[in-house]
C-alpha cells in the first residue's frame, strides 16, 4: 500500500509538471502587445500609408446606422502613419506605451496611456508610436461626404525626430 501511495504522488508530480510546462509553452506561443493587451493587434496595415510595422483592429465597424466607427491601432516603435486627414475629423485615445502626435504646423505632442487628441476636419496630421516603445490607441474616425481619411506624403525622419517640436 506504501509503495502504490509513492507511485501515485510520483504520477501526479510528473502530471502537474507536464502540465506547467505546458502551460508555460502555450504562453509563450502568445504574442505580447504591452501591458494591456486588451484587444489583438488585428491586420498588418498597408506599407503605403505607415512607415515601420503597425496593425489595426476593428472594434466598431460602421454601417447605415452608426456612421463612427473605432479601432484598435498598435504601433511598434518607431512605427507611424504618413501625414493624412479627416473629412469629419479624428479622436484619437493613448490605451497604452508611447505615442507621438502632431498636427501640421504645430509642435508634436506626447500621448501616454489615458491621453485624448480631437483632431480637427481636413487637419493634416500624423501619429505613431516613439522610437524606444510600442504604442496602442483607439481611433474614433467618423464617415463624412468628403471621405473617412486622405493620404498624403511620409512623415520624414527629421520631422518624427524633431526634439524641438516636443510638448507634454
């Protein structure tokens, strides 16, 4: 009865082993997105309106009756959009890392998680992550007549790194 109690404890020693290494395999099969991660990065977005690696995630598909939709956007470091703008202007909500702002003409701002940016209507602008930290927004991008967003040209490496331009 001994030695059955033994193998026993040792048979469920070698399950509860296996099954934290599992556990660790299957977590590290899971790809990080900071300290939230509360929404999956979703699709790659075209290299020919960002520069670096950024995905967006649909949250609220617009349709007949709500004209606003929203997604997820996650920016690896360095990433960002080219300068664009918004027929029916742009919110733009910091969830998580570092992100960079800044409207044409106008010094870049810092976003940090829990930061809030109105764009203006037909505002050129651009957003990304800073060159050191992923950055996570939400964008609420309202359907207009003259078009969700127009793109224009990449935002230049001397324009992202402009340390003069700064504010927060």
């Amino acid at each position: 009865m001994k030695r059955y109690k033994g193998l026993v404890r040792l048979q469920i020693s070698i399950l509860l082993t296996l099954t934290h290494i599992y556990v660790n395999a299957q977590a590290k099969n899971v790809e990080p997105q900071g300290s939230t991660a509360i929404f999956p990065k979703g699709e790659l977005v075209p290299a020919s309106n960002f520069t670096g690696t950024a995905w967006v995630h649909p949250l609220i598909p617009a349709d007949s009756i709500f004209n606003i939709p929203v997604s997820s956007v996650t920016f690896e470091p360095g990433a960002r959009s080219f300068w664009h703008s918004h027929g029916g202007g742009q919110g733009i909500i910091a969830i998580d890392g570092v992100g960079f702002y800044q409207e044409k003409g106008k010094p870049i701002q810092i976003l940090r998680k829990g930061d809030a940016v109105k764009c203006p209507p037909d505002t050129p602008h651009w957003h990304g992550a800073s060159p050191d930290t992923h950055f996570v927004q939400l964008a609420v991008t309202p359907n207009h007549a003259n078009g969700r967003v127009k793109w224009l040209q990449p935002v230049t490496s001397a324009e992202y790194s402009n340390p003069k331009g700064y504010v927060r």
